[in-house]
C-alpha cells in the first residue's frame, strides 16, 4: 500500500507554555502534526530558549525570546505569529485548545484574515489539505470540517493527542527578532494569580479521580482527594459540584468544563449525563462507583460499581496504599 502524501510545507504549532515546561497539550498537538509530515514548534517568552530542545517531534522550532514576551498575554503572541507564518510561509497553524491559545488563534485569524476551526478532535490529511474532525449537538456526532482559504488555523480540543517520547533528535533551532506592534502593549498584566494545588492537574494527569452530587456534600470529597492522592493522580469535578461551591471551577469536566483523557479515569458518585460524558469520554478507562445500577455512566464505563461510595471508595484507598507498601 502505497504512502500517503505528505505536504511540502510544514505544519506550524503554537507551543504553549507556563512554569518552564511546554504544555502537554501543546506536545501532543505537535506529535500530530509530525505524523501528518514535517511539523514546525514556535515558542513565545522570556526565558524560553532552553525550551526549544523539549519540542520531541518537531524539526524546526522558532523561539521569540525577549523580555517584553514575559507575561502571558495573547496580543504580542499575535505578532510573533504573524511574523513566523509569513516569513515560513505556512499553510496551517495548529493550536492546543486554552484560554491563551484561543485568544491568540481568534487574533490570529483576525490579523490574517484566516479561516480558524475550534474544538477540533481528529485532523488529517487528505489530497494535499486539512481535514478537521469535531463534535456537534452536544457530542452525539462528529462531523468533518475544512478551510476555504489559507493559512488554515486549527484549536485541537484539550488531551486529544498524546506527546511522543525524547528520542525523536534536536530540531533546528530559528530566532525571532521580536517586534511588536504598539497596539499590542497597550495591555499590561499587574498580578498573577496562582492556584495553590498539588500534583498534576487534571489535563495532564495520568489518572483523575472525579466527584459528583452522588458524594453528598462538599465534606465528602475528601474521600475522593484521598484516593488520588493514593493513585498519584488529580481530583476533577462535575458541573453541578461546581456550581454547588462544593468544588473549584478549575477542576470542572465536562461540556462547559475541561476534557481529559487520562490512562485511568474514576468517576465517585457521577451520573453520566452527556454534559459530563463529553469532557471524559476519551480517557483510556473508566471507572464508575454508583449506588444507582441504572446511572448512565455505566453505559461508557469499563467497569462498574454498584455500591455507596462512601463505603467503597474508603476500601479502594486502603487497597491502593497497601499494594504501594
């Protein structure tokens, strides 16, 4: 079977990064790209040079390193992208799905006049051009998608795609001499705020445990913070937990929340309905611990557990720790 054709022009990624690491969403849009044919990094910051050796996959990074890049606002960005799409000449610019990377990618689009699909879950190539593959009505579809004009801009939905591993070699490293518009530093950032948690977060970790109405209360979900932490993984939450205060917004999965794709993903106490079902239903296993054995949740889940959560969930964590030991 013959191989498929690859374009002659590489795919630019925007890689996203915070705390001196490349996001790991960022990685794995870029693994995707480099599967498709030759996949180039840009890199935005101050302090950032280091991190062009981190992009596995790619084989040209562009790096804007420069002071005036230090906060992570989206209009400079636009610059440096401007700049690099021209001067590359790139077809199509892929973005993994966050706040940042939205607000680039829509300026972006502004700035060039480009066409730009979102919550994309799949893309590939065919004949030569993108094909973009994204939910509709409420995930109960996937329709494909494309672009009428060049360059292409694409936000992938968060934890679609997997990094590949460090051995891929160096990429050829290019440095952007930053300028920016006056317009773009008109907005200054004053503070900063960071969240205060410990362990991965839901997005990149390898296994989450999640909480829902089902725990009884925001007391309860100690139960659940107890388990990841046993398991070495993150705590998420659904909708109505949020909205409830019972947990923070940042922990939210769901349709208006975040989507993971962990290795392990256990749900404490959740329904199933399709609002959670979308920001979870990629993640590789599903554990389900329900007292209803009619709950929705045990129709996608690998295995199910019909039972009351505050007794199981308490045993599971002590199982867990004793294999640890």
């Amino acid at each position: 079977m013959p191989a498929p054709e690859r374009s002659l022009v590489p795919t630019l990624v925007f890689l996203e990064h915070h705390g001196g690491e490349i996001q790991k969403g960022a990685l794995g849009v870029l693994a995707k790209a480099a599967s498709l044919g030759d996949a180039h990094g840009v890199i935005a910051g101050s302090g950032v040079a280091a991190l062009a050796g981190k992009a596995h996959g790619a084989g040209k990074v562009w790096v804007a390193d420069d002071p005036a890049l230090d906060a992570p606002l989206p209009q400079p960005r636009v610059d440096v992208l401007e700049q690099v799409v021209k001067e590359g000449a790139y077809d199509s610019v892929l973005f993994a799905a966050s706040v940042l990377a939205a607000d680039v990618a829509a300026g972006l689009a502004a700035r060039l006049d480009a066409g730009l699909n979102w919550d994309l879950v799949d893309i590939q190539e065919r004949d030569g051009t993108l094909v973009g593959t994204r939910p509709a009505l409420g995930d109960s579809v996937y329709v494909e998608v494309g672009w009428k004009s060049e360059p292409r801009l694409a936000l992938i939905r968060s934890g679609t795609f997997e990094p590949v591993g460090g051995d891929a070699g160096e990429p050829e490293v290019a440095e952007v001499a930053v300028d920016l518009q006056d317009f773009s530093t008109k907005a200054t950032m004053l503070e900063q705020a960071h969240e205060e948690q410990s362990g991965p977060s839901i997005e990149d970790a390898d296994i989450v445990v999640a909480g829902g109405r089902g725990l009884g209360g925001p007391e309860n979900f100690a139960l659940v913070e107890e388990l990841a932490k046993a398991l070495g993984g993150a705590v998420a939450a659904t909708r109505a937990v949020v909205d409830a205060g019972w947990y923070p917004y940042s922990t939210q999965v769901g349709q208006t929340g975040k989507s993971v794709s962990p290795k392990l993903y256990v749900a404490c106490g959740i329904s199933g309905a399709i609002q959670h079902k979308v920001g979870m239903q990629s993640s590789n296993v599903i554990v389900a611990i329900n007292k209803d054995p009619n709950a929705p949740i045990f129709e996608f889940s690998d295995l199910g557990v019909v039972g009351d959560v505050h007794q199981i969930v308490p045993k599971l964590t002590e199982l867990v720790r004793a294999r640890k030991h």
